[in-house]
C-alpha cells in the first residue's frame, strides 16, 4: 500500500496536469514556498499539514473534500 505523502504527491501530479500547471505556478497561486511545495512532490515531506493542503486546494480551486475524493481515502474500513 502507498503511504499518504506517495498518494497525496500523484493527487497534485494529475491535477496540476488537467489543469496545464507547473509546481512552481503551483506555489506562486498557494502562497506557499517553492521548497515546501517540491517537498511534497518529491516524498521529503511525509505528512503535509492540514493548512498546506488546504492552500494547495485553493490554488487548484477544489475543496479539501474533492481533493481526497479518491480511494483508499474515500472508502468505509470495515
């Protein structure tokens, strides 16, 4: 199984690719720095904070909930 930095990381690869985007057009439209937002994208950062994510989904103009619409983050553990 992915780890959450692995599938968080290819979450922003493909939704940075709809949308025609580069990382660093990523960071400049979140506010965040360079070196965090490539941090994520190359695995240094293991667990991104809530805040981040959340600045990264405004950048992208998608909710926190659309950003983590997708398995295993959308399926009930039994």
């Amino acid at each position: 199984m992915e780890t959450d930095a692995e599938l968080i990381s290819e979450k922003l690869l493909s939704l940075i690719e709809e949308r025609n985007l580069t990382i660093n057009r990523l960071a400049t439209l979140s506010g965040l720095k360079q070196s965090t937002v490539n941090s994520i994208f190359n695995g240094a950062s293991k667990r991104p904070t809530i805040s981040t994510i959340r600045k990264l989904c405004q950048a992208l103009e998608i909710s926190v909930h659309e950003f983590f619409d997708f398995p295993p983050y959308n399926e009930v553990e039994k």
